[in-house]
C-alpha cells in the first residue's frame, strides 16, 4: 500500500488567517500593560482580581491549552490521502440511505460545524431522533463515539447511521451494492486500497473514519493568545478564560486544547435519558454525556445532549445554577457559582474565542502523525492510583498470578475494567477511598481502563 510518511504541523500556518476583525482588536488593545484593568472604562468588581489571578497562572494554563501538532490514528499505518479523500466522497453520498435522499452531510452540515441547527433532527423515517446532533470537530482523540460512549471507534459509529432505520434506514451492504455499479466509485477505492480494491463495508467504514479524523478545528484567537500574543484577546475574554480556569472549575471538565476530558458526566440538566448510565449499567453515572468540545460553538447551538439550551447565556445560566440536584450529579460541578451579570458576560465572550470568523472548512492540509501513539515502558509495582482522572503509573509489570491494587484516591468515582478473552473485569462502582483488585492469572499484556473516563489507561504486562 502506498503510505504517507507525514508528520504534521497543525497550529503554526492556520493562525496567521484569522477573521477580519482580528486586526482590529489587537490594534484597539495595544499592549496588555495598556490593556489592562484600570483602562478598561467600566471594570466591574472582580474584574481586577480575575486578571491577577490569569497573570499568575498564564505560563501553565498556555501549557495546558496548547494545541497538538498531529493527530492520532489507530494501526500501523497513517491513512492515506486517497482514504481520506475518499472518505469525503461518501461523507457526502446519499447512496447510503435507503431513499437516496440522506447522506451524513444531510445532518452533520459543515456549514454548521457538522450539526443541523435544530434541537433534535430527523432522518429518512420523518421522526424526531432521540438526541441532538453533535459536532463532529476534533473527535480523532476519543476513546468512545455518541453522547453516551456506545461505539468504541469511528469505524464501529458508521454503521450505525446507515443502519438505523431513523437516519439513513439501509443495510450498508445494500449501500455498497450502489457504490459497486459506479466506476468512478470503483477507481476512487482502487486509489485508496489499492492493495485490496474491493468496494466493501470495511472500506467504507475505514475511509469514512479517516476522514472524520482530518477534522480539527482550525486556531482561533483563542490559540493566538496561548501561543504567547497577549493582546489577542481583549479585557473581558480574558477574564472569562480566568472564571473558566478558576472559580468555575469548567476547564475540569473542559480541559485541554479541544476543552474536553472526553469522559461523562451528569451536569443536572433535567432530562428522562439516562446516558451513560444505561450503557455502563452504572446508576451513579445515570443522565452522564460525554463532555463536548468547545470549539466552533458559534455555529453549534442549540446545546446539549437535547438540544435544550438555545444560546451559550442559557448554558452559562444553567452553570450558574447548577441544575437539578440528584445523586448522580457530577462533585465537579461548582456550588452556588453566583457569577455577576458582567461575569456572565465574561464568560460567553471567552466560549466566542473559541469559535472560527466564519463556519471553518475540512482542511485537506492537515495530517497524521507518522508515530501512532506510544505506551510507556512498564514500572513494576504491585498499586497503582487514580488522582486527577489519569492511573498512576500508565504502564506496569507484573508476574503471573499477582493481584494488583488500583487504589481509588481521587475525589470522583471510577469505574475500573478489562475487556479482554482472557480476562474480564469490571469493578462496578469504585468510590474515593476504594481499591480494586484484579488477579492476572495469564501472562501478556492487557489494557485496563475507566467505564466513566475512558481516557484513563492502564496497560498491564504480565510476565
Ligand atoms: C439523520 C441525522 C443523522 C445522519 C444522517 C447521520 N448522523 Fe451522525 N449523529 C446524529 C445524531 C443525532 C448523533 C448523536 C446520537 C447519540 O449520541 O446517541 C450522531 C452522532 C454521530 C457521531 C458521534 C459524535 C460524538 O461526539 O461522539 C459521529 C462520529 C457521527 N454521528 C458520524 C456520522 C456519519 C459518519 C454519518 C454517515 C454515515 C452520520 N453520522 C449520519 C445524526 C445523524
Ligand atoms: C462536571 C463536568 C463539567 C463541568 C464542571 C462543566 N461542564 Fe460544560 N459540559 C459537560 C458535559 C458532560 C456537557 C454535555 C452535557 C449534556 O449534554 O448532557 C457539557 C456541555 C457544555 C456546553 C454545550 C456544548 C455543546 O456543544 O452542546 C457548554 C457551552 C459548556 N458545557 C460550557 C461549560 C462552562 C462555561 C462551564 C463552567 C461554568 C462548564 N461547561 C462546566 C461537562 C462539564
């Protein structure tokens, strides 16, 4: 097969190509020192301290908050430009719906950042879906794929649109028979697999994901102030990105350049879909939903798993809130946050930042890394620990029939497991200040995980 040995620089270029008003705030702004509280016309209270408190911590949160320069990929072998061009191809095609009138693109427009505008869509049956579509930017990092983490990859989450009888309502090998009859189809496979050229649902599937994997979001204004332009964003933004960061603990949850642990939670909204809960058969994680990323939020609304909330206001004001009280809600959600009026505002000026002049387009330019991702060499130890969503060492080793201890000390619960022939494990509800033990009884290496942030890894050699 021929392969692309690319490495790639996502951040640097995009960044010079920012919106039209960009200029001109950053000649408004000047430097920061001028920018700064006291030149601000109307600082409200508070004011002054938020921008202390982001002066203080800014080397760290621009560490945190920088973009990656590859994206990742599963296998060996980094996709190939003809996969992904491909991948476009039927990204588009409404040969894979039964009435020929539905393509993924049907729902999730580019235009509107791979959503629909509406708060719950339809299909090809004519009937309301049961959750609102999500973005599809910046969804190569996930571990799990829907609100409720049901598919374990892109690939697996194709299928399941073509097939659902609300959405595209038609057998993908049925699509694939349609695909077959077209010879520009034909030679557009022959280029992509041109070791196997055969039109199958592995084929589909495959290009499709590859494709969904070239979507990041392109920097923003955002970007250009963690990349070191302290005037990139004006008084008011900043102190958003400090109530962000600070006193309204989002960044908890919506951590990292995609603003996103990719893990779930329930944030009290009051809804009868119990979420991940279902899928895990967890009750403490009922009405949990994946964390969504940030970016691109200006051509996203309305919100949520349901679609309810209609403007990034109504999201603050439900944070401000904070919801429906119930036992499965998230201890990451701040108590009584009580943010001011200028706070509020604050805050949906920085979500803004977050978000592209324009819709952006799907950049053919961007790339994988030639280096998929790589695991740690493996510690021997006996205990492992599970503060900050992240096991403690990522990479261990142990000898036939040890018990190792997985030592709850965060301040969240975890959901402990193996799926694996050979073992399989899961430790149900593990909360703070609980140990789970798991006995390898045959040698090899096994990957243990979280059921509720499935970014925490543990991979296991047993000797
Ligand atoms: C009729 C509208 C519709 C069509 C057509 C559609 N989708 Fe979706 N898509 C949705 C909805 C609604 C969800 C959320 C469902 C859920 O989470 O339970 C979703 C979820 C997804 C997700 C998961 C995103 C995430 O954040 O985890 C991906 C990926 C995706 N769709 C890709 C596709 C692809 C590829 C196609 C074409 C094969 C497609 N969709 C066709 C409506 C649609
Ligand atoms: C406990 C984790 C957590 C915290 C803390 C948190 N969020 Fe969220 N956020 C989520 C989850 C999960 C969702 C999706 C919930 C759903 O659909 O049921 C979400 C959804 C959103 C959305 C809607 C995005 C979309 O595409 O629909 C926005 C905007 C948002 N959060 C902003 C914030 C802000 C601002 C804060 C701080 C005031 C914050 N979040 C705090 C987890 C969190």
């Amino acid at each position: 097969m021929t392969k692309r040995p690319t490495v790639l620089a996502l951040a640097a270029t995009a960044i010079l190509s920012l919106g039209p008003g960009f200029g001109l705030v950053r000649a408004a702004l000047g430097t920061v020192a001028a920018a700064g509280p006291q030149s601000a016309p109307a600082a409200a209270p508070g004011a002054a301290e938020l921008a202390a408190e982001l002066a203080a911590n800014l080397a760290s949160l621009r560490a945190q908050f920088a973009r990656p320069t590859s994206i990742p990929y599963p296998g060996a072998m980094p996709p190939t430009p003809e996969q992904v061009a491909l991948g476009a191809r039927l990204f588009h095609d409404p040969r894979l719906s039964a009435n020929g009138e539905f393509s993924c693109a049907s729902c999730h427009d580019p235009e509107l950042a791979f959503t629909d505008g509406v708060t719950r869509g339809m299909g090809i049956a004519k009937a309301l879906l049961p959750r609102h579509t999500p973005t599809l930017w910046n969804l190569a990092w996930n571990e799990t794929l829907f609100w409720d983490g049901r598919a374990p990859s892109l690939e697996a989450q194709a299928q399941g649109p073509m097939e659902n009888p609300k959405e595209m309502g038609q057998a993908i090998g049925a699509g694939v028979a349609k695909l077959r009859a077209d010879p520009a189809m034909l030679a557009a496979f022959a280029a992509a697999f041109p070791d196997r050229p055969d039109v199958s649902p592995t084929h589909v599937l495959t290009a499709l994901a590859d494709y969904e994997r070239t979507l990041v979001s392109p920097p923003t204004r955002f970007d250009a102030f963690i990349a070191g332009d302290d005037t990139a964003l004006t008084p008011s933004e900043r102190n958003g990105f400090a109530l962000f960061t600070g006193r309204g603990r989002c960044s908890t949850c919506h951590s990292g350049w995609a603003f996103t642990d990719r893990a779930f939670h329930d944030i009290g909204l009051p809804t009868d879909d119990k979420g991940r809960g279902t899928v895990i058969g967890l009750p403490a994680v009922n009405y949990a939903f994946k964390t969504p990323t940030l970016r691109e939020l200006s051509w996203t609304a309305p919100y949520m798993h349901d679609g309810s909330l209609a403007s990034l206001e109504d999201v603050v004001s439900h944070y401000n809130h904070g919801g429906v009280d119930r036992p499965s809600r998230s201890p990451d959600l701040p108590v009584n946050l009580a943010l001011t009026g200028q706070e509020v505002s604050d805050l949906v000026a920085f979500l803004e930042t977050l978000s592209s002049a324009r819709p952006p387009k799907p950049d053919a330019g961007l790339g994988f890394s030639g280096v998929p991702v790589a695991v740690a060499a493996p510690v021997t130890v006996s205990q492992v620990t599970q503060k900050n969503k992240a096991f403690s060492p990522t990479s261990v080793r142990v000898t036939t029939g040890e018990t190792l201890r997985i030592v709850n000390d965060d301040t969240r619960p975890h959901n402990v497991r193996v799926f694996d022939p050979r073992l399989e494990f899961n430790s149900g509800l593990q909360e703070p200040g609980e140990t789970a033990t798991i006995t390898f009884g045959s040698s090899g290496t096994f990957e243990v995980f979280c059921g509720i942030h499935p970014s925490m890894k543990l991979s296991v050699t047993v000797e």
